[in-house]
C-alpha cells in the first residue's frame, strides 16, 4: 500500500512542482528581462546584449525629461497619498461609527473608481477638467489620482477597523476626551497598520498610473509612466529600461515598508513572553 | 446622604419607535450610594445606564445630574466614570499611561500625574505593574485597572456595566468586595449593572429590580429578599417556592388562599388584592420546617420526592399543592439522610414566612 502511494505521490509532486516553476518564469520573465537590458552597452533594445555598462543610468540621471518626470512622479504620489488617506480613512471611520441603513451601498458607491475602466475615469474626468481649466496641471493630476486611490485606503482602513472595539471610544469618552483627542490619541495608533497600508496602496497606484496620465498631464506634468510611453514612441532607447529598473526597486521598497509595519503590528499586538503573575 | 444626585424623571427609550425598551422610568439616586440595577438580559437595564452615561438618548422624559439636565450633553462632557465588561483598556498604552489618559483630559498638569497615577495604582495592589502592556495582564488585573482608571479623576459617579461577568466565580467573589470596599472608602456613587441576584446582593446598597423596562421593585437587598412586593422579584431574587391560588378573605395583614387542591394558607398580604383574586405564594425554602412546628397554622403533609445533600445543608425535594418541586432546606443533614422517596414530611411555616404577591407585571 505504502508503496503504491509512494509511487503514485512521486509524479504527482514532480508535476506540481514543474508546473509552479513554470508559472513562475511566465510571471517574472518581462521583468527579469529588463534587468540586462537596462545594464546595455549598446544603443538597442535587444538581446543579447553587446556588454554592460551604466550609461544608461547616467543618461536617466542626467536627462532634464526623466529628471522632470521622476520629480512629477514623486510629487503627484506623495500628494495623491496624503490625500487619499485623509478622505479615505475618514470615510472608513465615518461608516464604521455611524448609525445609519446602506453602508454597504455607500462602500459599493465609493469603490466605482476601482470597478470602473480606468480609461472610462480617465476620460471622464479629462472632459470635466476642460471645462474647469484642469488639465494639464499637476493639481488636475493629484485630484484624479487620488479619486482612483481612495477606495483602496477606504477598504483596507474597513478591513483594520473591524478589529478596533468601539468601548474603546466610549471609555474614552467616560474618561473625559472630546472626540478629536480619541481619534488622534485612540484610533489613529491602533489603526495606524491599516492606515500605512492603504497611504502605501494609494501612493503605488498613483506611480504607476499611465491612462489618466495621458489624458490629463500635458508635456510639463508628465509622470514617469507617462515619460517611457513617450520614450517608446518616440525613441527607442534603453533609458526606459534604466527607468523601469528604477521603478521596480521602488516597488520592491514599498512592499518591503509594507510587510515591516505588518509584522510590527502583529509583533506588538500579541503578548510579550513573560507571563503575568497570577492574581 | 439622601439628597439626589441623579433623578429620571419618565424616561422612555424606543430603538423603533414601537416596543419601548424603558418605560416612563421614575428614578432617584442617592449621593454616594451604590445602587445596582438587576434584571434578566433585555429588561432594559442596561439601556438605562447607557443613556445615563451618553451612549443613548432618551426618545422621552429628563435624566438630570446634579439639577443639571443631561439631555444631549455629550458623553465627554458628563463628568460620569465607567467600567466595562471587557475592560475596554487601551491596548497600545501601558497600565500607567492608561491611568494618566484621564488625568491629561481633565487638565491635570505633567508635574502631578505620575504621584497620582501611583496612588491609583497601589489602591488596586498594583503598583508593580504599571510599565505593563493590558495584554500581559490576567483577567481580573486588568479589571483592576479598569477600575482605577475609572475612578482615577474622581468623578463623583462612576458606572459599571457588568464589569465582572468574564471573570470566573471565586475572583468574582474576591472582587466584589474589593469594588464595595473602594465604594466605601471613597464615597463616589456607583450604579452598577449586573443580571447576577448575588453580586446585587453582596454589593448593594439598593437594588432596582427591571423587568420588560420598568423596575418592579426598588429596595435595600434585605428588603427585596424579606419583602418582595410581586412575584417577579420573588422569583429572581434567591430561591423560592412559589405557590398559585386564590384569594379567599382578609384579616388585616393576614389572609388565607386556597391553592388549587383545595387546601388553604395563612399568608401575608403585601398588597390589597380583591377577594378571589389570583395570587402567588412566595416561601424561601429556608423557611419551610420539617417535623412539627410550634404553631399551628400552615402545616401540611408533603410527599418526599428528593434529598438533595450540599454539605452543610440538604435540601427536600416536595411534592405538595400543585408542584413536585416545592423545596425544603434542613441544617439536620443527619436526619435528612434518614428519609427515602416518598416518604410523608410534615412542613409547616409561619404566615409571616409566606408572601400573597400579586402575579408579575400585574403590580
């Protein structure tokens, strides 16, 4: 019997395993392959590549266009994070307190920017802008980001709230705390991982967003996105490749922040090892 | 002692507009008593307390705190302490932060706080522990705290919402008395909330019996155990035999019933009831005698269906009247023992001993 299993479990993991590492090859190589061309000697997107070197890095850094975007970039998603967070959270905390019928209508409604295709907000909102003067300002670009941002922060502060106990806010009522002190003294600290979570989320979306971006930024408001799609159409240089490298240690940093603040919280919320002394 | 430091005066809650959870509650508290409001879940105690500390509004009537009316004055602003159930300790604050939360809120100045906090502290014997995390904390410590933070800006009424029910029996006993003897030895006035006869009874100065949202009954324990005034209290407060009839005459403060076998009972009547009136008879089993009594009225013959043995005491399972669970207690374990299932017991009683209450929620 043991046997039979044995033979029959063999194949079976092999086949597992093969296929995982596959999918897992499917998924990295375009990034993967992004790598050595960024590190290019030559002067074309193609591989093999003639030798490494940096110079496409230093033509990163040392172009006014990438230099501009990589500002905007920053810019737009720091802005767009705080103020996505800001409307995001409150919202959260709003529907999680408040007494009333439709809340998860109301969740459904704020959530439509993630639902809907971006190109269908991104073109909405460009003929909105034109008629308020908008477009083609870094101002216009934050709004619209941050309308895409917002449901993110919303639903991972709703998600932390669920574990937050509302007799924390009664007892700090009984204890003599209007309700901005709570919030600040209370709430914001024990929901401080969700809200990271969401202003990291917010902030992503903002730096990687291209559609909008077309739409809405004009020559002097482009994104780093926005700046290879014009590099690929324009020239076709191996600086983009330099850029997406960038972008991609960016993202590694933030899932890295993220996943540090997320087991902080797990670290401090469970008990320490030294047990309580009996009564 | 008795001026009112609370007053209710015909507060109604209604959460849908329709069944109301409190009715047109009358209500005096005492300065510095402790009062408890005892009832089974959803008699509306607990809604009363929550509307007292600004959780919830009355739909109707005044709830005034010192001649002030707390209609729509915040939660932050009443100056009431509380206990909760769970605690509800800040978890990412340590115990003394904890305790210096409400000192900062009421505006008590850096210099001051942690010789108050200390002193909070050692009145709960835990002076040890205040660079701990709640989280590290048993049970019935963190209620400590709970308690010290509650009382720690002296406020001069504190609420507590079944503040021991998660803890087990024997530190909730330990604990009771420890919150009456702070209630003494600070003089705060307490309303505490508790679905638990006995802990109302330990702790109590008055207990305000609720049920289906209106108190049955307010009282010292003593009174409500001696004296109910119906058979709600009755029955909710300690044991009792209960014993359905009618009324046949009066004589003053005695009346006879006939229970339903034809057989009849001296009894005390608490209230005026008309002739032929349904009534419940209400004898605590520690009442009952076994054997012959020295008086003469109210003795009876009982069929034996049960000995009960509990140590210092047994307890005769009867049939008698129309129930097979009229209870009799005896310290005389030893002839208890001797008994056997249905055996005939005499019992008998003093009419003082026997309560003719009107039947509930008819009083």
């Amino acid at each position: 019997m043991s046997t039979a299993t044995a033979t029959e479990r063999g194949p079976a993991r092999w086949m597992l395993r093969t296929t995982t590492i596959l999918i897992l090859i499917f998924l990295m190589a375009p990034i993967i392959v992004v790598f050595p061309l960024s590190f290019s000697s030559g002067e074309l997107l193609t591989l093999p590549t003639p030798g490494y070197s940096w110079r496409w890095y230093d033509d990163f850094f040392n172009s006014s266009k990438w230099l501009l975007a990589t500002r905007n970039s920053f810019i737009v998603g720091i802005a767009t994070a705080i103020i996505a967070t800001s409307i995001g959270t409150l919202a959260a905390l709003g529907i999680f307190l408040g007494k009333f019928r439709g809340k998860a209508l109301l969740v459904a409604l704020m959530s439509t920017p993630m639902v809907v295709p971006v190109v269908v907000t991104a073109a909405a909102v460009y003929f909105a802008f034109s008629l308020v003067g908008l477009n083609n300002s870094l101002a216009g670009l934050i709004i619209a980001h941050t309308v895409l941002s917002v449901p993110y922060v919303l639903i991972t502060v709703l998600a932390t709230l669920q574990t937050f106990d509302r007799n924390l806010l009664k007892a700090a009522a009984t204890l003599g705390a209007p309700p901005h002190i709570a919030f600040f003294r209370i709430v914001l600290p024990l929901i401080a991982p969700g809200v990271a979570t969401g202003a990291l989320f917010a902030f992503a979306t903002s730096f990687d967003e291209l559609v909008v971006a077309l739409f809405v930024a004009g020559p002097e408001q482009f994104t780093l996105p926005r700046q290879m799609y014009a590099g690929l159409r324009e020239f076709l240089s191996p600086t983009i490749a330099a850029a997406a490298v960038l972008l991609i240690v960016c993202s590694l940093v933030l899932l890295a922040v993220n996943e540090t603040i997320r087991t902080r919280a797990v670290a401090r919320s469970a008990p320490r090892a030294d047990p309580a002394e009996p009564n | 002692m008795t001026d009112a430091i609370v007053t209710f005066d015909k507060v109604t809650k209604s959460y849908d507009g329709t069944t109301q959870v409190v009715k047109s509650l009358d209500l005096e508290l005492r300065r510095g008593e402790f009062l408890t409001l005892l009832g089974p879940s959803g008699s509306g105690k607990t809604t009363t307390l929550m509307m007292l500390a600004g959780f919830e509004e009355p739909s109707s009537g005044v709830i005034t705190l010192d001649g002030r009316r707390l209609n729509n004055v915040p939660a932050h602003r009443r100056g009431i302490g509380m206990v909760f159930q769970n605690y509800a300790l800040f978890p990412h604050l340590t115990v003394a932060e904890n305790l210096a939360f409400p000192l900062q809120m009421h505006g008590k100045s850096k210099s001051e706080i942690p010789g108050l906090v200390k002193r909070a502290l050692d009145m709960v014997q835990l002076g040890h522990l205040g660079d701990r995390k709640p989280v590290q904390l048993s049970g019935g410590q963190q209620q400590r705290v709970a308690v010290a933070r509650a009382l720690i800006y002296e406020p001069q009424l504190v609420l507590m919402d079944e503040p021991l029910g998660a803890l087990d029996k024997q530190l909730r006993e330990q604990m009771q008395l420890e919150i009456k003897h702070l209630h003494e030895k600070l003089g705060v006035t307490v309303v505490y909330v508790t679905h638990d006869q006995s802990e109302a009874l330990t702790m109590s100065d008055r207990i305000a019996v609720f049920h289906h949202g209106v108190i049955q009954q307010l009282a010292t324990p003593a009174e409500l155990y001696e004296r109910p005034t119906n058979a709600f209290v009755a029955s909710f407060i300690g044991e009792n035999n209960r014993l359905d009839g009618r009324l046949v005459s009066r004589d003053g403060e005695l009346c006879r019933v006939r229970i339903s076998e034809g057989t009849e009972v001296v009894a005390k009547a608490v209230v005026d009831l008309p002739i032929d009136a349904a009534v419940v008879l209400s004898i605590r089993p520690e009442r009952v005698m076994i054997g012959d009594g020295e008086h003469g009225m109210n003795r009876y013959h009982a069929r034996l269906e049960e000995v009960i043995y509990l140590g210092d005491h047994c307890k005769l399972r009867l049939a008698f009247g129309n129930t097979e669970s009229f209870i009799a207690k005896t310290a005389d374990t030893q002839a208890a023992g001797k008994m056997t299932r249905g055996d005939s017991v005499t019992v008998s009683w003093h009419p003082a001993s026997c309560l003719a209450l009107p039947p509930a929620d008819a009083a």
